[in-house]
C-alpha cells in the first residue's frame, strides 16, 4: 500500500514504514483469529477491519487510491445487506460454487 500509494507519510516518519507494515499485519491476524470461529458475517466484521485499514493509513497520511475507496463502500454495504439476511452464512461455501465454476 505505502509503496502503490501516490502520497504517504510513512518514509519520513523514523521507522515508519515497519510500524505501518507491523498494524496491518495485527489486522489481517485478527482476521484470521476470528475465522477459527468460521468464516461467518456474525463473526467476521469486515466493516470493522476495513475500518481499522483507513484508520492507519489516515494515521500515516497513507492515500488511498480512489479504486480502492470504491471498493472499501461497497463492501461495507453488501456485509450489512449480508448481516441482515444470513448472518450464519458461511461465507466460503457460498463462495466454492462461483469460485470453482460449478
């Protein structure tokens, strides 16, 4: 992200760019935490996660491209559109059929 982004903070900040590596790699491991209990809606909270994503990159002035924006939006509406019908959906055996073809 720091090296794709068109303007970003992290290399004038001493030491940086391994802090901004070290808290998304607290993020994704608190994913992969909550997945033990299933890949679930009720139990992953994507918006939460992608918000925890914006939060460290507004905090290293990280910009984020505009393609990106627009998909961080739609995930967060389709998790809440997803929460409010089947929050027990697993969401790899939903996924196996489109990702295999089938």
């Amino acid at each position: 992200m720091v090296n794709r982004a068109r303007y970003q903070r992290c290399t004038e900040i001493p030491n940086g760019k391994h802090v901004f590596s070290c808290g998304v790699a607290d993020i994704v491991s608190e994913f992969h935490d909550r997945r033990k209990q299933g890949l679930t809606l009720g139990a992953v909270n994507v918006g939460s996660l992608l918000g925890q994503v914006l939060d460290l990159c507004r905090q290293f002035s990280v910009e984020i491209d505009p393609a990106m924006s627009s998909v961080v939006v739609s995930m967060l509406v389709l998790e809440g559109v997803g929460r409010s019908l089947d929050p027990d959906l697993n969401l790899i055996k939903a996924a196996i059929p489109f990702l295999i073809g089938r």
